[in-house]
C-alpha cells in the first residue's frame, strides 16, 4: 500500500530529486517532462544530474514500482487513474528562469497548469516547488480556475551536491496555502517521516522564506568577502575572525569562507528577483542591492590580487601573461558552471590579456559542461600539471579539495612565475610556500605561513 500518489512535474533538478526522494519515503510517484528523450532514458535508470546517492534512490524507486516516468504531465496523471489511485499531490518543478529585468518568467508553470486543468482529480493539491515570485500559489491558483483544486506553496532549500541529503534530513518543511489549512497539512504530511519542524503559513510567506534565506546567506557571504578586504588592510586573518564570530550560536560557523564571490543557479537568481518583488512592492531593499553589488565587485578585487601577485604593481599589465586557473564550477562537488564566480574572475582576467588555461576535476574536457565554455575565453586542460605548465601564476578559484593534495613542488618546477592566488583560502600556505611559491590568499596576511 502506497502512503500516498504523487505526480511530479519536471524532471530537472528539483523534480529529479523530489520524485526519488519522495518514492523512497513510500509514495508512488510518477514524474514528468515534456524531454521524451530524457523521459526514456530516466526510465531506464540513466540519469545525466551529478549527484551523490541519487542515481540509487531512482534504480530503487523504478525497481520497486514506486517511480515511474511518462512523457507530459497530463500522462502522469492518467498513469495514476488508471492505477485506480488518482493524483492527491501535483508538484510544479518546472524551470522559472530569470525574464527581462530580473522578472521570473513563469511560461512553464503557465503551460503545466494549462495542459492539467480539467484532468486534475477534486480534492487535489497543486504544489509550487519551484522558486517562484511572490504570489505566484494566487497566480496558479486563477489559472487553474479550479475551486475544488488547492494550491500550495513548498519552497526546497537544497544545495548542489548534496540534493538527497538535503531532502531527506531538512531543517525544516515549509508549506504555505491560501487555500485551506488541510492543503498545507496534507503536503507537510508527504514528508512526516523526516521528523522536520514545520512551518504551515500562507502562501505569500512561503514563497518570502525560500528568498529571504537564500538572500540572507547570499548577505551573509558579501559581508565575509567584504570583511576579508577589511582584514588585508588592517592586518587581520579573516580565519581567524570568522572562527571567533562563528562560536556566537547566533551567527554560526557555517557559510563564512570568503571566496571569488558566490553564484550558483540560485543565490545569483534569487536575490535579483528578492529585488524586483520589492521593487514592485515599492520598497528599496538597499541591504539585498548592497549584497550583489559587492558581489561584482569582489570579480574585479580577485583580477586585482592577481595583478598585484604576478606584477608587483597595483597597475601591472596582464597582457599576454599566461595564467593557470584551478577550478571553474561555482563550487566544488558539481559540474555546474552557471553564474560561477569562477567564469566571472576569468572573464576579467582574459579582458586584462591574460592567457588563460584551465583545469577542474568537475569538467572533463569533452563532457557537456565543457562545450559551454567559450574558447576564446579560456583553454580547457584535464590535468593540473599541465594547466600550470608554463604559467606565471596559479589562480585557485573553486574549492577542490583534490586541489590540497597536488604534488605542490611539481605545480612549482612547472610555473615560471612561482605564484598562487588561492581565491578560495583553500590551501594550507606553509605547505604552498615550503613548494617554492608564494601565496596570496583572501582577507589573510600574505606571511601567514610563516606565522604558522
Ligand atoms: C543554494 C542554497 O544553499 C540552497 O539552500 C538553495 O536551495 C539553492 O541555493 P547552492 O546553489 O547549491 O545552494 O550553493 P551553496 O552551497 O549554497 O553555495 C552558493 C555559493 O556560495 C557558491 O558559489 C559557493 O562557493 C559560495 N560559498 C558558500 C562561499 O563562497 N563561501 C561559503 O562559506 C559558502
């Protein structure tokens, strides 16, 4: 007996992960796209999405009848009348792209609702899973035009690389519904194995918790990388500073590390959008605008630090100096290069006439991701040692930490010009130093190895 039957619209990221996650919990849960391609391969058991434990959860979950995937939402939903079980939860996980203006584009939400209206069962709910603008549940629910068909807002908080841990020990469940109390509570119920504290509100406040943390731990990381300007000048170790912030139980060690600047397919979107739906609320959000502009800024500050490292001068030319960048994703644990930090310093870089040549253990040099990289851009190496062959300096600029243990002094005989800028403070500086390089770090003395 299945606890409850489920239908999952979208099978890209969030909908991948929320369909296997869900059939693990013990729901029958088919998922849809409008990709017959993908469909076909995903129910075969081949999925194309780099994530720990996922592939597992979907062989399971397909093996054990609980998983399914059909071509069009309208089929998920007739595979599941025609199982004599018809649909009690519609999850929307479509792709809401940032529009002209930073405005979500809502096409593919429209397009679902649309295409499931009259064949949506009474008594069911449809779930926003997807980020979406403040007001889209009302939205959804005018389009739908379905009185007996709640709408509810369910807004997921996981992180690349860690997707199925996430969903399954959450910090928390957030479900908010205009519709009815009992909407709310029957979505919350789908995940009442997971013993998370959960939050039932309106679907407004749902859909503002999903901005306000992301934008919240996107401010908390402009804070850092501008804190971390603050030490270099002043002769602090921003380790050392956010090591002595974060035992404050209010502030938390967590999300503290300075770097090149935060992207991602999430933090970038969502704090634009926070933006826009102040905007149009009229109000000024200086703190969330403050946060992105010194997000930009910190771009420009890493191409500064590699000046300074490679020429000695704040004014030094670039021009045709070769350099070896370490990392492009926009964080370790992912292939993902959107909106990567990575892409912007190198952006910079190359602009300054800088030779760029590339190596992330993420991105092989024929793999997909890799055909997305501009060639004139950087060139993509799928060695380290040779990234660094011939290089004047050495840019880490994601934190792998396979990075940590490269044979240092072979990076070093590679170089000509001897130098590290680990944007990420990733590794340890003695060992850096102990290889024949120099090291430059970020909001840390430059001697700090020796300090240590
Ligand atoms: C984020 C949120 O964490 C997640 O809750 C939400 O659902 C989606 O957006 P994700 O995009 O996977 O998840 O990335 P995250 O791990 O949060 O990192 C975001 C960016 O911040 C990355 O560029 C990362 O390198 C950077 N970062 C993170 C830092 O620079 N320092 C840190 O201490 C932590």
């Amino acid at each position: 007996m299945f606890a409850r039957t489920v239908a999952v619209v979208g099978t890209g990221y969030v909908g991948l992960t929320t369909g296997a996650c869900l059939a693990s919990l013990g729901h029958r849960v088919v998922c849809a796209d409008i990709d017959e391609d993908k469909v076909a391969a995903l129910s075969r058991g081949e999925i194309t999405i780099r994530e720990p434990g996922l592939a597992d959860l979907v062989a399971e979950g397909v093996a054990a009848g609980r998983l399914s995937f059909v071509v069009g939402a309208a089929q998920a939903l007739k595979e599941l009348e025609g199982e004599g079980k018809p649909v009690e939860v519609l999850f929307l996980c479509v792709p809401t792209p940032m529009g002209v203006g930073g405005v979500a584009d809502l096409s593919a939400v429209e397009a679902v609702v649309e295409e499931v209206r009259d064949a949506m069962p009474p008594g069911c709910v449809v779930v926003n899973k997807s980020t979406v603008p403040v007001g889209t549940a009302d939205r959804t629910a005018e389009l739908l035009a379905r009185p007996d068909v709640q709408v509810a807002s369910n807004p997921e908080f996981l992180r690349e690389g860690s997707a199925v841990h996430d969903f399954l020990h959450p910090d928390r469940i957030v479900v908010g519904s205009n519709s009815s109390q009992d909407a709310a509570e029957r979505v919350a119920a789908l995940y009442a194995r997971l013993g998370a504290p959960t939050v039932l509100t309106d679907a407004a406040s749902a859909e503002m918790i999903k901005y306000a943390a992301n934008c919240f731990l996107a401010m908390k990381l402009s804070y850092v990388n501008a804190l971390a300007e603050l030490c270099e000048r002043v002769d602090a170790d921003v380790s050392d500073v956010t090591e002595g912030m974060g035992y404050d139980r209010r502030i938390g060690q967590a999300f503290l590390s300075p770097g090149p600047g935060w992207g991602g397919s999430c933090l970038p979107k969502d704090t634009h959008a926070l933006l826009q739906v102040a905007d149009s609320a009229d109000f000024e959000f200086r703190l969330v605008r403050a946060s992105i502009d010194t997000n930009t800024r910190q771009f420009s500050r890493m191409v500064d630090k590699v000046r300074l490292a490679v020429t000695g001068s704040r004014n030094g030319s670039l021009t045709r100096v070769r350099l070896a960048l370490f990392g492009l994703t926009f964080k370790a644990g992912t292939d993902d290069l959107r909106d990567s930090p990575a892409l912007g310093v190198a952006a910079l870089l190359r602009q300054a006439g800088a030779d760029l040549v590339a190596y992330d253990p993420g991105v092989a040099v024929d793999s997909p991701a890799a055909r997305t990289l501009d060639s004139h851009l950087l060139t993509l190496v799928g060695d380290p040692y040779e990234a660094a062959a011939g290089a004047e300096a050495v840019v880490v600029l994601t934190e792998w930490p396979e990075f940590r243990a490269l044979d240092w002094a072979r990076v070093a005989e590679s170089t000509t010009g001897g130098t590290v800028v680990d944007t990420r403070n990733l590794l340890d500086p003695a060992v850096i130093r102990r290889a024949g390089l120099s090291w430059t770090g970020v909001g840390r003395p430059t001697t700090v190895a020796a300090a240590r």
